[in-house]
C-alpha cells in the first residue's frame, strides 16, 4: 500500500463520515443521547468514540502526546461534535501529508504503519454503520456509504469536501 492509498482512503473515510454528520442536525434529544442501543453505546457516544479512536490513531503513530477527545464526558452537542470532526480533518491532513511511503511500510511490533491506518478506517467503517442503523431507524437515512460510492463520486468530477484527496 502507498501514500496514495492510503490518501483514498482517508478521502472515503471523510465523505462517509460527513453524510453521517449531515443527518444530525434537529435529531431528537432522545436518539441522540440514548445508550445501549449497540452494545453499550449510542448514536451520540458511537460517533464521540469514532473521533476519539481516530484521534489516538494518529497522535500514537505520530507520537504528539496529545489528549484525544475524552469519551467520558458529557455527551456533546451535535455542532459541537461536528466541530470537532472538522478539526481533526484539518489535523489529518496535515499528518497525512509528513507521511511517506517509507514510514507507511514501518513495522512497529510487526505491524506496518499503512495496517494501522487501514484499521483506523475500517474501525470507522463498523461505526458509521451502527450509526447508519440508528439514523435511519430514526427516519434520517445517510443513503449509501459503500467505498464504489464513494469511488464513482471522485470519477464523476464531484466536488467533495475532501481536502485528502485534492
């Protein structure tokens, strides 16, 4: 896997996210904030752990030393949350642009550097999809979240809000 591999993937892990996020603004307080609707977590405790997970991904990989959004405070508002995927986009980018096919391939107790991040993606993959259940029981589908999808979009000449791939 190289670099622009690992861009594409980034790129589809940020549109499929963002057509979650699109669906919350005016959801109901209750489906917001319920718990044990997957396992032990909600719509808004599902997606606050994606970030979260993401976040201590890239801060592991880049050793910054950084604090990833705490899961263990009260759950935050929809724009709040919205807020904070923005800036970890924007942090993102820049990580993935100091990444080179050379520290891609880096083994760290025998996993590559490129395995990690494909797990950080796959791992939103599991969680947009529980969030893709819960929306669209709540009559807020998200539409299709498929990887062609997302694909066919970069072919058609889409605009997207993917700074990832430009």
């Amino acid at each position: 896997m190289d670099l622009s591999d690992i861009r594409f993937l980034f790129g589809y892990d940020r549109w499929a996210t963002q057509r979650i996020l699109a669906m919350l603004p005016g959801i109901e307080d209750d489906v917001w904030t319920a718990d044990d609707a997957v396992g032990s977590r909600g719509l808004g405790t599902i997606l606050v752990h994606m970030l979260g997970a993401q976040q201590r991904w890239r801060h592991a990989i880049a050793r910054t030393g950084e604090t990833p959004y705490p899961e263990n405070e009260p759950l935050p508002t929809v724009e709040a949350l919205g807020e904070a995927w923005a800036e970890e986009w924007s942090e993102v980018d820049a990580f993935i642009a100091h990444l080179d096919d050379e520290l891609l391939a880096y083994r760290h107790h025998g996993i590559a550097i490129w395995q990690m991040l494909a797990h950080v993606v796959n791992h939103g993959t599991q969680h947009r999809s529980e969030s893709a259940v819960l929306l669209t029981a709540a009559g807020r589908s998200p539409g299709d979240l498929d990887m062609s999808d997302y694909a066919d979009t970069l072919s058609s000449g889409h605009a997207l809000l993917d700074p990832v791939n430009s």
